[in-house]
C-alpha cells in the first residue's frame, strides 16, 4: 500500500493594497470571430522546476485530433523571453497519425532558470492549416527545502466538448528516485475511462506526469503520482469545454530583491481558447506594500484567439528575500468572468551574483617578457557577500605548461567573512610565444536557507608574449648577407647563423644584400604587426628595404632608393610620425637625409609637405665645416645626433640636428638645418692632464639611467703617437628637450688599453672604436662596441662595458662570437644591432570537439586562426603524431586568410592523448593541439544487474515468463553488428553452464545504444548468464569494436538467478529504528546501510521483511517464486494464490536463513496468520515504550511455521520489548 499525503492548495486573495489597471482600448487587438477548436493541440504544461547549474528535461503530448495524418512544424514564439538554449527533440512526432498523439521532449541549458516561451505547431490537414499553442514557464527552485519539486495548474484546461486534450505535470527532485513512480487519476466519475496516464523520465531524478484523453463536458479531477520513495502527489485539474476564450500567464517568475534601484520583470497573456476575450484587467499584489509599476505594455482590453500580449512589474524599492507576490489577471471569456494568476518571487542576490571577486592588477606585467625572465603577478579573491568560501579550486590550474606558468603562495583553501586570500602567478618563458590566458576560481559557500551553492568567478583574461633577444652584426665588407646571431643569458656569448643572404627584391633579382657593404640595420614594426628592416649600403642605390620575419629572417626586399651611399641609420617616432633617418657618407652639404615611413606597410612615404620621398639636411659651412664622413646617429625626442669622422684634431665634430614640428629639418634662427656642439671642452681645456679634443666620431647612443639622459660618444682615432687620441669614450648629459647641458663633458676611459680587457696582447687590442649601441641584459644597461677588423682568432673585435647607475663605465669585457654548424662569422663588424624575436601575432585552434575528445577512425575539425589584430604572411607545416593524418598539413595564413579548417583523421580502435604539432616561417608560434582519442565503445550497463534474482508470475509454479535482459553501450553502435553475437546459458548448480537447457531469446535493436534480449522462459531456481561470444564484431560506425582487454571472446556480460535472497543484517535496529518516534522514516534504507560482507553489492534492492499496517507479506514478496538463503539453499516457495510462504511437496525444509546469527531473534511483527501483528509491532515501529512489545522471528530455524498455529518459525515466534531492545532485521530482495 503506497504512502499517501495529501497537498493543501492554497488561493491567493488579493489584498486591499492591490494595483491594478484596465488596458486601454489603443491597445486592443483587433476582433475576431469564433474560431473552431483547433484539430491539433499541445498539452497545457505546469511551471518547469529548474536547479541551478543543472540542465531542465520535460515532456508533453501533441494530439493530432483530425482525420488526417500531420507533420508538425515547431517553432518558438518571437515574443518569447527566451528562445535559444532550447531544444525540442520531436523524432516520435514526424507523422502523427489521425485521432492519435506522440511525445515530445525539451531540453533547456542550465542558464535557463527563470523566465518561459511560446511553443506553436503548425500543419496542413489536406489544405488546411492547423496551429496549436502553448505558453511554458520554467522557474528555479533552489530555495525550496521540499523532496520533490513541481507546480499547480494556474487556470482551467481549455477543451472541445468530445475534443481530445492533454496536460503536463514536470516533476523533479534534487536526491529521491522519481522514475519507478505511477501515474493514477482520481475523482473524474463516469470519464474516467476516457482518459489515460503515463510517466516519461528523462533520468531517475527528472519525470513528466501526463495525462490524455476526452471529457464530455466540463469536469475537474486530481493527477496523483505515487511511489514508495515519496509521499503521493496530487495535482488538482480543471477542464473547461466550449465556444470560449482562455488565457494563460507565464507562470512562476523569480528575480533578484532590488536594492536601491529598480528592477523590472516581464509576463505574456496568450489566449488559446476559440474566443476573444474582453475586459482585460491586470492586477499587482504588492505583498510587501514595496512601491511598484504595473506597466500593461502590448496589453489592451481584448486578446482574439491564438495572441499574445506582454506587460511587465517594475519593482523600486528593496524587497525581503523569498517574499512572494501574486500577478492577476482577470477577463471575460465570452459567457463568464475568470481570473488566472501567477507569482513573483524574490530570490536573495546571492543566488544570482558570482560570490567571488578575482583581481589582479599587475598581469599586464606579462606582457613583453623576455626569454629566460620571470614575471610574477598576484591574484587575490575576495568575497562578494558574507558567506565563508570553502573548497576553492582554481579551474584551470592543471591546465597551465609545465615550467612555464607555475602558482605558488596559494593561500586560498577557504576565504571568511570580509577577508580575502591571494596566489602568484608566474609566467617563465623558454621560447619567443605569445597567447592568452583565461582563468576562472571555483568555489562553495552555504546560505541561509542552509542550501550549498557552487559559484565561479568572472573570468579572468590575460595576454602574454615573450621576446627573445637576437642581434645582428653588419659588416662593412661585401658579403652575401649578415650575421643573426642568439644571446647568451649574461649577454656574453654570440651564437650566430648567416640571414639575408639571396634575398630577393621586387626588380627579380637577389643582389640587394649580396655583395656590397651592408653598414647598418634598423626595425620598424608597423599598425599590423609586421616587422620592415631597412639595411644601409655602400652603393647606388642607397637604402634597402625588406619584410623581416619574427624569427630575423629576411623575407623580400621590395623597396630601395634614397640614390646614395649610408653609412648608418635609425627609426624614431617624432611627433607621433615615424621615420627613417640616415647618415650619409659623403654627400656635402646633404649631412642626413629622412624619409616618413607608412605605419601601415612600413614603406617610405611622401615628404610631409608633400614633395619628393628623401629630404635632405643643407647644412652650411658656417655651422658645419665638415660634411664628409658621416657616421653613427641617435634620437632623442625631436633632436638626432650624429657623428663626424673628419680627421680634424681641434674640433669636436658631433653634429646636432632638429626635426620640427611639422616633420622638416628645423631652421631656427637662420642656422640651416643643423650645428656643431661647442658647448664641450676644446684644446685649450686641459681634462686629467690632457687636452681631450674629440674629433674622429664614429659612434653615439643615447642612454637614460635613473631618469638623467647620457649622451655616449666614442672615437674611431688609431694613432696612439698623439696624446689626445687616448682618450676612446666621453659622455655629455642631456636636458629633456635634447640640449647638451654645458660643462657636462665627462671622460669615461682614459687610455687605449680602457676600451679593452687588461688580459690583451697588444695585436688584440683595439685602437679605436667602429661602433656603440647599448643592449639591456637582464635588466642591466650595456654599452657593446668594436672595430671593423678582421676577427681574431680570440674573438676579441666585440666588446661591452657595464654602465653604472651614475652613468659612469665599468671595466671592457670580451664578446665570444661562435657560428652555428659552421656558419661563417664576418669581418669587418661594422654595427650590432638588437632584435627582439617576438610573435605578437597569436595562433590558435578556435575550433574543436568538446574537451577535445575525438572518436577513433573519425574525421573531424579543428580550426586554426589567428586571433589577434596581426596575421604575418605565414607558412605553416602541421605535424601529426603516428596513425593520425591532417589534411592540408601545409597552408598559408595571412592578413585576409586569417583562418583554416583543418580536417583530423584518427585510426580505428586507438584510444589515449596526442599531440599534433606545428611550425611556421615567420616566427609566430603554432600552437600545440592535444586530444584525447575516446576510448573503445563499453557496455555501460545490463539487466539484469550480475548476481540479482529474478522474480516469478502468475502462469505457473515452475517457469517465469517475460524476462527482457537490456544491454546498453556507451556510443552509438552500428546495429547491425548486435545480432548473432550474443548467446544463453543455464547452470542448475551456478557452476557448470551449458546452453542445453537455456532458453531461447529474440535480439532486438531498441536503439543504437541498447540491445534487447527477450529470453522464452526460466526455470525457477536456475542460474542463467548472458554470454558476448564475438565482442570484436561489435563496433560502431567508424569501425571500433569493443576493448579486446575488458571483453575477451565468449565474455559474461551477466549472470543472475530465477531465485530471490532472504539475509540477516549485521546490525540492529531499536523498536523506532532510529527515527526518534516517526518510526517508518528510517526502514527502508535499513537494508542498504546494514548489508553484511557476505551479501553481494550487487545492485538489487532490498527491503526489510518488518510488518505495519501499509506493509504487509504480499507487499514485500513476489509471487510464484522460490527464496533462498545467502548460501544458495532453498528456504520455502511462495505461491501466487495466496502471497504467504508454504512448502512444496518436494521440497524438505532443512535450511536455516542464517545458522550464524539473530539467535535471540529478529523483528518482524507478523503473526501466526502472516499478517501484521498490531498488537506487537511497537506502534508501526515508531515506539521505545517499555509497555509495548514487537513480535520476533528465528533465522535459525527450519520452519517456517504453520498457518494459523503459534509455534516458532522464520517469521513469528516470541516478543521482546520495545524499550531497550536492539534486533537484527531480515531483508528481502525485490525482483528486478
């Protein structure tokens, strides 16, 4: 007998606060008339429970009431609040045929918690259009404590006279099992027979109660679901029949209590009756007397048949959380007036806000980060209410590269109230990459209401990229290309191959840097990503420029010009312009020339004032005396420094030029274009005994050390006969306009041997300095030089100098410059120059299977894209691991094709984690693509379950009928593989199978994930398996057959018994079983929890054999069958006639339950009829009463007692006191 409890329906009243208001005729629809009751019809759903974080499954019915087969169309509505997310799985309902309905199935994505939509289907009926419609709520149900979680009807059932109809009741439940529940109908009178029920669960935990059929007129009657894990559920239904309008309202809606503001929430009115309804009014009942706005929106006075309208709630005020409001909506629907209502709940901001705060300021410290350099930033949580956090995980922590990003400092296990904890992220790059991170925190809290939430954080999205430090040594001799050579860590060690070398121009030839005297490099990176070299050549034709790639390779040169011979030059942003300046080496007046650069492509554009590419500088003799032999530049701000090599001792020969603000060569006060510096020391100034006289430059740079601006100068004097020559480095300090500040003149080496290592021999010495560039290593400021000879055998042409924080030098250290697999290392060093090997641009797979799971012997999709604003001219060549092919393995991918599909072949039966790889010409790094290969398809469940019984029926003492074992795989598998493959055997002693004597069975292909066998009959008492006699021939559609490792050939897929279990718990129970005087609470799961290690887990259930007044001997065995003991001994049969144990003529009653236990008995409550023993059963089991008494069984026995007698037996025999005394119980097991 089912537990039966009884729901008290509420009515909600509206109070005297109500606010209401009468649509106004402006907004009315037009007018139509009466419409027939449609041949076609959705059921009438009640609110969808929904959970959050969980996805909604539900069911409903399409009748198809016409004389014609139907092909439906479904759609939802346009003026749904809600429209993705949702899927409607209508495969049983692609031809319905007439006077008959089909199921359909929907499915709402965990973000749908709140809210409803309009479903519509359509069809033709031999011409005419049939539509039936149906307005479905969903609402979350978090903060309701109940075990089962459902709704009411909010309104009538609209329905034809004699017209079939139909209604939904979603049901779900957070832990109880809903699936074995049935569905009955109750007060419906003589129409009872005219209806139907059923119970559809899209798993055990969520079901549809539905219920079809006719009435003959209007009726009313209560929807019950009943089962043993759950008290009955009774939905109270009301049908009206006629020519009549009815509205629905979107039922249910929670929103978040506002604070301080307002908040708004919408509902829809659609009248699916066959009549315009009228008189519309629209009521708010402010429960909590908080100030709202009613607005009616689309909603006038009349709804014509198959329309909907929307109004919405304003609420401006803070409202209570889980405070309930009533929505109303009251119209005529043609003959009376009705009402249809729905509530608005208030859910507290916990529930709808992430709990956690994740920030971390310094991340943007990611960002340029050099190969070998570790970055560190710390991330800190906080909560966002005032609930502790607990079990704090970082999601995405185990996805993060081995050594090169590491979380360390993690205080975060748990956060309390108002506090916060942190972690550091570093980031310690071994390659030049670049990329984004996204990292999200999870966590728990539990709220008032004592429900657990899980919360994760916003996301937190971080760019990164590394540079590598490479250099590029020029030379002044006519080579084919130069040197790029890698940088050591302490910055002392060269490594280098030969770039540029046969590099074609846009003239077709490959000559531009083969040949001829390459003096100079600079880099320019324009708006799109994309590096430009520009290389000086002694030559014709001057300039070169050329793409250079993000690995240093030279990619095309298709631009040259400026028709002179450069000595150096340098890129520089002024003014927000960029452009390319150069030395020229003798051009007379012409000291530098300058071109603006395009930021787009980087090629040399007009003059700012529009005449040709090249402006020249027209210096005067007057200000510069010298114009020949013009060397090494730097920028700083709008000033460019240049260096003379004119061999005139009492001169100080650094020029000093301007650019100004419009981007010309500055003429101010009348000077030309450019000066010499004369605020330095000159011959007559006497410094350290000497007179210093700078005049043979080769090289200047610029440096700021500590916010002071240092203006390095070097000379290129070899005769070390005169006095001055000795001095090799000086520096002048610079204003922050450029100005060489006066007096500033500093020597920084003081003798020849200063440029180099005291450790030299005098023919490895240098005896003036070709060149000066500072390169920072590791955060350290160097000044590198050297000479254009030929390079030593002891590397000794290269040399740097520290530069300490007062901008003074340290002591000269040797470069060691080494080729790489035999690469040649030029003479004649004239220049080395940074490079920064960089990959802003950002590859990677957009693309992919979920969680990257690919299926064996499938082809399927990855896409690679470049997901940043850059996208380099890049060839890329994909690598897959053995027995897997990409296709195409080799593309481009540029600035227009910023993408590629990319087709993954894996081979059949392959399971386990692959990594396709890749590598590019431009420098950009191509991501790796790990997957995991899904495993060989299983078989994820059988019934019956491996060692469960299976219990009788009713046709005869000796067979069982019926039987139906289910097989269920884990992917869908090729159905025609399942027949012939699978076999029965039978044991009489569960040893010695056969298939003499097994039943015959029929193979049946429920779907591509289950197989079915109906086995003929069984035998009572026999031992059965199911036998896999090929698992290699079952395979799916890509050609997988099951793992060869879990089922080998003729494998037991399960084995079970015509028999069922009786055991002895280990444990024993009080009179009240626990419960503290509520009895029956805790009996169920007695058997569960008290199983012993002798009784197999083997998925069966069972249940105690403790009789009360809904329980009885029938209720808890099956008939037909035979019970036997844990050791496989008979113990009695039970017969269907009668539903109490007996004894069959050929059976001797020799066996005990259990000879090893419950010697001072067991409760069990029965009495010598095999009833329930009222008198001795403990109140039901729910008293410790010392007055009352339980009835006692004896499982060492061997009798089970005699009807109508008191002798002693299994199940009755002595008492025992219902106050101290703690018994073992019996437990039975239930067929399957």
């Amino acid at each position: 007998m089912k537990k039966v409890l009884s729901i008290i329906i509420l009515t909600l009243i509206l109070s005297a606060c109500n606010s209401g208001i009468n649509s106004s005729p402006e907004n009315n629809n037009n007018k139509q008339p009466t419409q027939e009751v449609s041949s076609l019809a959705l059921s009438y759903v009640t609110t969808v429970p929904t959970l959050s974080g969980s996805d909604s499954s539900f069911s409903l019915l399409l009748t198809n009431d016409s004389n014609h087969v139907l092909s439906p169309v479904l759609t939802i509505g346009d003026s749904s609040q809600d429209k993705h997310g949702i899927s409607i799985n209508s495969t049983k309902c692609q031809n319905v045929a007439a006077h008959s309905s089909c199921r359909l199935d929907l499915h709402l994505t965990n973000q749908y918690q709140n809210g409803y939509f309009e479903l519509s289907a359509t069809a033709n009926a031999a011409g005419e259009i049939l539509k039936a419609q149906q307005l479905i709520s969903y609402s979350n149900r978090d903060n309701e404590n109940g075990q089962i979680f459902y709704s009411n009807f909010d309104a009538p059932i609209m329905s034809g006279s004699g017209r079939e109809f139909s209604v939904a009741v979603p049901v779900r439940s957070k832990q109880t099992y809903l699936k074995d529940a049935q569905v009955g109908i109750n007060d419906v009178g003589s129409d009872k027979n005219n209806l139907n029920s059923a119970l559809h669960c899209a798993n055990n935990n969520e079901c549809t109660a539905m219920v079809s059929g006719q009435l003959t007129s209007s009726n009313s009657f209560d929807l019950n679901l009943s089962s043993d894990h759950f008290n009955n559920l009774n939905v109270p239904i009301g049908v009206v029949s006629g020519n009549i309008g009815n509205l629905l309202l979107s039922g249910e809606s929670n929103i978040q209590s506002p604070a301080n503001g307002t908040i708004s929430t919408q509902f829809t009115i659609l009248n699916n009756g066959n009549q315009s309804v009228t008189g519309i009014y629209l009521a708010y009942n402010a429960s909590n007397n908080e100030e709202n706005t009613l607005s009616p929106g689309t909603c006038g006075s009349t709804i014509t048949p198959g329309n909907s309208c929307t109004f919405s709630v304003k609420i401006n005020s803070t409202l209570p959380s889980n405070s309930v409001s009533n929505i109303q909506v009251s119209y005529n629907d043609g003959t009376n007036n009705r009402t249809v209502s729905t509530k608005l709940g208030f859910i507290p901001a916990a529930h709808t806000n992430p709990a956690i705060a994740i920030n971390a300021p310094n991340l943007g410290t990611m960002v340029d980060t050099m190969v070998g350099e570790s970055r560190t930033a710390t991330v800190t949580l906080s909560t966002l209410n005032n609930y502790p956090l607990s079990n704090i995980v970082i999601s995405n922590s185990s996805q993060l590269r081995t050594n090169i990003f590491t979380i360390t400092h993690n205080t975060c296990s748990t956060i309390q109230n108002g506090s916060n904890c942190s972690f550091d992220i570093t980031y310690t790059p071994t390659q030049a990459e670049a990329g984004n991170l996204i990292m999200l925190v999870k966590a728990e809290y539990t709220d008032q209401q004592n429900h657990k939430i899980s919360q994760v954080s916003n996301s937190l999205s971080f760019n990164y990229n590394s540079n590598e430090l490479k250099v590029f040594l020029t030379n002044s001799a006519s080579t084919s290309g130069f040197n790029l050579c890698d940088v050591s860590a302490d910055g002392k060690g060269l490594n280098c191959s030969i770039t540029g070398a046969g590099t074609q121009g846009s003239d077709g030839t490959y000559n531009h840097l083969d040949s001829n005297v390459k003096n100079s490099i600079s880099i320019f990176k324009d708006s799109r990503g994309y590096l430009h070299a520009y290389v000086s050549r002694n030559n014709t034709y001057g300039i070169v420029g050329c793409n250079l790639l993000a690995n240093g390779t030279f990619n095309g040169c298709p631009n040259y010009g400026a028709g002179t011979a450069q000595t150096y030059n340098r890129t520089a942003t002024v003014n927000g312009n960029n452009y390319l300046i150069m030395s020229n080496t003798n051009a007379g007046s012409s000291l530098m020339t300058k071109a603006l650069l395009n930021p787009v492509d980087g090629t040399w554009d007009s003059r700012v004032d529009g005449n040709e590419s090249w402006e020249n500088t027209s210096a005067s003799t007057a200000q510069v005396p010298n114009n020949s032999n013009n060397q090494q530049i730097a920028v700083f701000g709008n000033n460019v420094y240049m260096a003379q090599m004119n061999g005139v001792v009492d001169k100080y020969d650094l020029v000093w030029c301007r650019l100004s603000s419009n981007g010309l060569w500055d003429t101010t006060n009348g000077k030309g274009n450019c000066s010499m510096v004369t605020e330095v020391p000159t011959t007559n100034t006497v410094v350290n005994g000497v007179k210093p006289s700078f005049d043979n430059l080769r090289g200047v740079e610029v440096v700021t050390i500590n916010n002071k601006n240092y203006l390095y100068i070097v000379r290129a004097d070899t005769n070390t006969t005169v006095p001055n020559s000795s001095f090799s480095i000086g520096s002048v300090t610079l204003s922050s306009t450029g100005s060489i500040e006066s007096g500033s003149f500093t020597l920084q080496l003081g003798s020849n041997s200063a440029l180099n290592p005291k450790t030299l021999t005098t023919s490895d010495k240098l005896q003036g300095a070709r060149f000066i560039r500072n390169i920072n290593i590791n955060g350290t400021n160097y000044l590198y030089y050297g000479d254009n000879n030929t390079v030593s055998a002891s590397n000794t042409s290269l040399r740097r100098v520290k530069i300490n924080s007062d901008g003074t030098l340290d002591a000269p250290e040797n470069i060691t410059i080494t080729g790489k697999s035999g690469a040649s290392i030029y003479s004649q060093i004239s220049g080395i120059v940074p490079f920064w090997s960089n990959t802003s641009a950002m590859l990677s797979y957009s693309v992919a299977p979920a969680n990257n799971a690919h299926t064996p012997g499938k082809t399927e999709s990855i896409t690679l894209t470049f997901s940043d604003g850059s996208a380099p001219n890049t060839n890329i060549t994909l690598t897959p691991p053995a027995g897997v092919t990409v296709t195409p393995s080799k593309f481009t991918l540029d600035s227009n094709t910023r993408s590629k599909v990319i087709n993954v072949t894996t081979p059949a039966n392959t399971s386990g984690t692959f990594t396709i790889t890749g590598t590019s010409d431009s420098g950009v790094i191509v991501p790796s693509y790990t997957f995991n290969m899904l495993a060989a398809p299983t078989i994820t469940n059988v019934t019956p379950t491996s060692g469960t019984g299976i219990g009788g029926n009713s046709n005869t003492s000796t067979k069982i009928y019926g039987v139906i074992g289910k097989i269920y795989f884990s992917r869908a598998l090729d159905t025609s593989t399942f027949n012939g493959n699978f076999k029965i055997e039978a044991s009489t002693n569960g040893v010695d199978f056969s298939s003499s004597g097994a039943p015959t069975f029929t193979g049946s292909v429920v779907s591509s994930t289950e197989y079915d066998l109906t086995l003929s009959q069984l035998t009572s008492g026999y031992y059965y398996r199911i036998i896999l006699t090929s698992p290699a021939n079952i395979k799916d559609s890509f050609g997988n057959s099951l793992d060869s490792s879990i089922y080998p050939s003729n494998h037991v897929v399960t084995s079970f018994r015509s028999a069922l279990k009786i055991f002895v718990t280990s444990s024993t129970f009080g009179a009240d079983f626990g419960a503290g005087g509520t009895g029956l609470t805790n009996l169920d799961s007695a058997c569960t929890s008290a199983k012993t290690v002798n009784i197999p887990m083997d998925g069966s259930t069972y249940k105690p054999l403790v009789a009360t007044e809904l329980r009885n001997i029938s209720s808890l065995f099956a008939g037909n069958q035979n019970y036997y003991n844990t050791a496989g001994q008979v113990l009695f049969y039970l017969s269907a006639a009668t539903g109490k144990p007996s004894v069959p003529a050929n059976y001797s009653l020799v066996n005990a339950i259990d000879t090893n236990t419950g010697a001072d008995g067991v409760w069990t409550g029965f009495n010598s009829s095999w009833d329930v023993d009222s008198s001795y059963n403990c109140s039901n089991w729910s008293s410790s009463s010392f007055l009352q008494a339980g009835r006692l069984g004896s499982p060492k026995l061997t009798s089970v007692g005699t009807l109508g007698t008191s002798n002693s037996g299994y199940f009755t025999g002595s008492t025992a006191s219902c106050s101290g005394s703690k018994k073992q119980i019996y437990c039975v097991q239930q067929p399957q």
